[in-house]
C-alpha cells in the first residue's frame, strides 16, 4: 500500500481550498447580482402598490369603491398575474387597470430576471465581477503584480509552494491570462496603482505584495499605497537599481530585489517569508543564503540534518531551537517543529525546501 507523500497531502488541501473558495465566490457574487436586482423588484413593488392606491382613488370617484387600499393592492398584484379577482369594471379609467398593469407589471419584472438569469449562468460574462468575488474570499494571501516574464514564473513558483496568489496586471496577454486562471489563481485586469484595484485583490488582508512590474517608480509608488491600506504587508519589489533597492530596504524596509541578480524561486521564497539573500556566483552557479522556520506540520520534522542536506541538495549552515543554537549543526541532529535553519544552495533547491517547512 503506497502512502501518500507530503506533496499529494497538500496537493489535495488545496484543491479542498479551491472549491471551498469557488463556494463562497458563486454565493458572494449571487448576492451581488441579487443587490443589482433590487432596482427592478423596486420598480416592480412600485407598480403593485402605485396601481392599487390610484385604483382604490379612483374607484372612489367612479362610484364603484372597494373595501380597502390593502384590498386594491391586492387586486392589481392579482390583475399582474393575469387572475381576475371580481367583477368587470364598468368606467373606462378602471378597466384601463385590467389590460395596463398586467403588461406594466409583467414586462418589469420579466426584465430583471432576464437580466439576472444572464448574469448568474453567464459569468464568462462578467469575468471582472466573477474574479472580484473570487479575490475577496482570500486573506493571508499574496498579490502580485505584473504577469510579465518575471512575474509568470514567481507565480508558479508560488503555486508550486501552494500558496494563495492574487494577480493584477493592466495589459494581460489572452493566452496567459487563460493558462494562468487553469492554475487556480485569480486575475484581475486592472491598475494596480488604483486604490479600488488593490482593495479588490485583498490587499488589507494580504501578507505579502510583490511587485514585478518593470517600472521602478510604479513600483514604489503601489509600495507605498499598499503599506499605507496595510501596515503590516510584507512588500517584495523588484527594482533595476541595486543601490536604490538598498535605499528603499533602508528607509521603508521593503525586500527589493534586482531582478538582474535574484532568480523567480528567490522572489518566491522572499514572499512567503523566507529571508534570502541575493545569490552569489560559485563557480559558475549562483547560490543564495536562506533562513526559516519550520512549521507546526512540517515534514522535516524528525529528519537529520544529514538527510535534509541530501534529499535537497544544499548545505544546513545553522540551527536553532529556543534559546540553543549551532553554526555548525552535526549531521545526524534531527530537527523539529518551530526550529529555525539557515541553508545555503541553489534558488530552485531552496524552494523545494520552502515547500516543505
């Protein structure tokens, strides 16, 4: 009997998650549709309860009175559907009554289900509304912005480390777009330097936004609008300007990276809450310096450090569990939940170990 691996257990949670997710979005875009249509019920109630009142009026003056105005409202909300509640009228204003409202009545509320019906079956449709209600159901999530090069393969780093992605690109490619969304994560085509854009990504409840655009000053300034909707965001952003990206580290302690140094597994690992440092060329092999935690369900756990080093290919440089700490941990330590490590090894070896902590 084969046991599942770590990677199928989390496969399957989050697939869980997705359709969890893609519940609640249908419901919270239901009840959307359902606010939009409350126009025509109002138009709809307007007509039953206006018809019956100025029936009632006039049937007073017409000298053929019924019992009530309750009575005349009902009266029109039967004539509506077509079921004669009494006798025929005999004055012409009344009996305008019985053809008019039943047309005015029915055409109302026939075109807001219509509408309604559309936009429920069809939320190919309303793409942005249906992506908006999917993004609101995320929190502790990332956002990226930006589905160019860089970005396209942060965000299937990150899908790889089955993380929550919320992307907002302005010019989306169609084809990308399409490849992206059959991953599960959800696409907004928006501004991200729009307040309402990053609102609509979930950036107050977000913990990371990273920001891979290829326009440092457009960088910065999303940077900023989205540490200020939420002061405790993570910010990841790419900038060409090494010494600015150690300026903007310095001043506002956002992780900015140089894309020309930092490989999309760093960006990913950076936005999960890994420290990384920049890699290094070795011999022709660029290597990074990585720090973690491990978590409460961590496969690691009760693994040697011996084993971590061979399963993934890198170098366990330090350990640390509570207040004792080792820069040279012996091979056959074994780690435990909550322990904090530093590796040194290639990006790509470094997020297979994300994963897993």
């Amino acid at each position: 009997m084969t046991m599942p691996t770590s990677g199928s257990r989390a496969r399957r949670r989050s697939r869980i998650a997705t359709l969890w997710r893609q519940w609640q979005a249908s419901w919270r875009d239901t009840a959307l549709l359902l606010r939009q249509f409350g126009a025509p019920l109002a138009a709809f109630v307007f007509v039953i309860v206006g018809g019956g009142l100025a029936y009632y009026a006039l049937s007073i003056q017409a000298g053929e009175p019924v019992d009530s105005a309750v009575e005349a409202i009902y009266l029109a909300l039967s004539l509506v559907f077509l079921q004669s509640p009494g006798e025929f009228p005999r004055v012409w204003y009344l009996q305008v009554f019985y053809f008019g409202l039943p047309v005015l009545g029915l055409g109302t509320l026939a075109q807001g289900l219509a509408d309604f019906g559309v936009s429920l079956f069809n939320r190919r449709a309303r793409s942005k509304e249906w992506e908006m209600a999917v993004a609101s159901t995320y929190s502790r999530h990332v956002v990226l912005v930006g589905l160019g090069h860089l970005g396209y393969r942060v965000m299937k780093q990150l899908r790889d480390m089955n993380q929550d992605v919320v992307v907002i690109e302005l010019n989306p490619d169609a084809d990308m777009v399409t490849t992206v969304r059959g991953m599960g994560v959800t696409v907004l085509h928006d501004d991200a330097r729009r307040e309402a854009a990053l609102q609509a990504a979930g950036v107050p409840r977000a913990r990371t936004i990273v920001l891979c655009s290829q326009n440092d000053a457009m960088n910065l300034q999303i940077a900023l609008k989205a540490r200020a909707m939420n002061p405790a965001i993570q910010v990841i952003v790419r900038i060409f300007d090494d010494d600015f990206a150690d300026a903007l580290q310095t001043q506002f302690n956002f992780r900015a990276l140089s894309a020309t140094s930092m490989a999309a597994p760093a960006f990913a690992a950076a936005a999960v809450g890994v420290d990384v440092t920049r890699p290094i060329i070795v011999e022709g092999q660029a290597l990074s310096f990585a720090r973690m935690t491990l978590g409460a369900a961590s496969p690691l756990a009760g693994k040697s450090i011996l084993e971590v080093e061979q399963q993934y290919d890198l170098s366990v440089v330090f350990w640390r569990r509570a207040e004792e700490s080792d820069f040279h941990p012996l091979p056959s330590r074994r780690l435990a939940t909550h322990d904090a490590i530093a590796v040194v090894g290639k990006p790509t070896c470094i997020n297979r170990l994300v994963q897993d902590t």
